[in-house]
C-alpha cells in the first residue's frame, strides 16, 4: 500500500510538472524529431554559433543541434522534471547547457539563435524581450505561429506540416521584412 501510494505521488508529480509549463508560457509538446534538421536549415549553424531553445522541454532539439552541427546550446525549462531530466543527459554534451527557470528573466544578449515552440498569446512578452536585449542579427525562429502583425524573413511550410517563421533583428529591435 505505501508503495503504492509512493508510486501514485511520483506519477502524480510528473504529470503535474509536464503541464506546469501551462502555467507560463505553454505546456510541454516535443519538436517533432523529423523537424530538428528542417530548422536547422532556416540558420547557419557553425560551431561558434549560440543556439537557444526557450522552454526546451527534453532538451531533444539541442542534443541534436551540438551532435549534428557541433553548436553552442542553451536550454532554459521551467518544469522541474522536464529540467532534470535534460539536465543529467546535458552531462554528457559538452556544448549543451540547461538552465533551470523562467527564460523571461535570462539574458538573451549572447544568442545568435533564439527558437521558440510557445502559445502565440505570449509572443507579445517575448518581442518586447527580444527587442530590448537581442543583439543585431540575433534571429528568431517560432514554430507554428508566426508574430502578430509582421512578416518573417523567411517560412518553412510544408502540406499538412507544422511551419516555421524566422525574424532576424536589427539595431531598431526586431525588424521582420521579407527576402525578396
Ligand atoms: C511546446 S514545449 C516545447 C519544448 C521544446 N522547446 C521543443 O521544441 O521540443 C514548451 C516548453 O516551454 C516550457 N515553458 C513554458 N513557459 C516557460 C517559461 N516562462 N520559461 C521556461 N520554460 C517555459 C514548458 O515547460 C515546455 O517544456
């Protein structure tokens, strides 16, 4: 009985710590894998190249990212679990970070790339915050939503596929005009 009840908790707590990122900027919910080298794409990922995942859940697209590209990662998770987690397998990649907390309150000036799976109702918080502290030619990817009110760079659409919207920013905060 008591380790049932021991056993309840931790599923419990677990369930609890996936959804708590519900309570900030959006729940948990992977990058699909088959996508990791579509976004890779958007970018020039060299291995001086910074790379942040806002909310990076497991930390997936990083492990990837430092494997595949030898790039600098950072991962900032606000759910304990999901920060643990990526934390110990961060042990073994040499340029991969995770920090634990709110990325609202982490300095962005250092990234070159910023990615972003998060609700669109927050993108507002996070342009200002981009805005005010990205450096010039710092460059924005968000999946699936793109920014209110402006034109990205550069989409990557595919039929029946989630796409991805790239802002590059500019001395003025982020600027978004389209390529030609
Ligand atoms: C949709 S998931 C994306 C996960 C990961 N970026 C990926 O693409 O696989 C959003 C993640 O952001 C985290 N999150 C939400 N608000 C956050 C905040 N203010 N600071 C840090 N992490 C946050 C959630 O816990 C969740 O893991």
């Amino acid at each position: 009985m008591v380790f049932m009840n021991i056993a309840i908790f931790i599923l419990f707590f677990i369930f609890v710590s996936l959804f708590f990122g519900a309570l900030f900027e959006a729940p948990w919910l992977p990058t699909r894998k088959k996508d990791y080298h579509r976004i890779a794409e958007l970018t020039e990922l060299r291995p001086d190249t910074l790379f942040y995942d806002l909310g990076s859940g497991t930390g997936g697209m990083l492990f990837y990212l430092s494997r595949k590209y030898d790039a600098n990662c950072i991962g900032i998770e606000i759910s304990p679990v999901l920060y643990f987690y990526s934390k110990i397998k961060s042990l073994f990649y040499k340029k991969v970070n995770i920090k634990y907390g709110d990325f609202l309150k982490y300095d962005l000036s250092k990234a070159d790339i910023i990615y972003a799976f998060l609700l669109p109702e927050n993108f507002e918080k996070l342009k200002k915050k981009i805005d005010t502290e990205a450096k010039n030619g710092a460059k924005l990817i968000l999946s699936c939503w793109p920014l209110k009110d402006d034109n990205s760079i550069r989409i990557s659409k595919k039929e029946g596929e989630i796409s991805y919207y790239v802002y590059i920013t500019q001395k003025e905060g982020l600027r978004t005009k389209r390529s030609p």
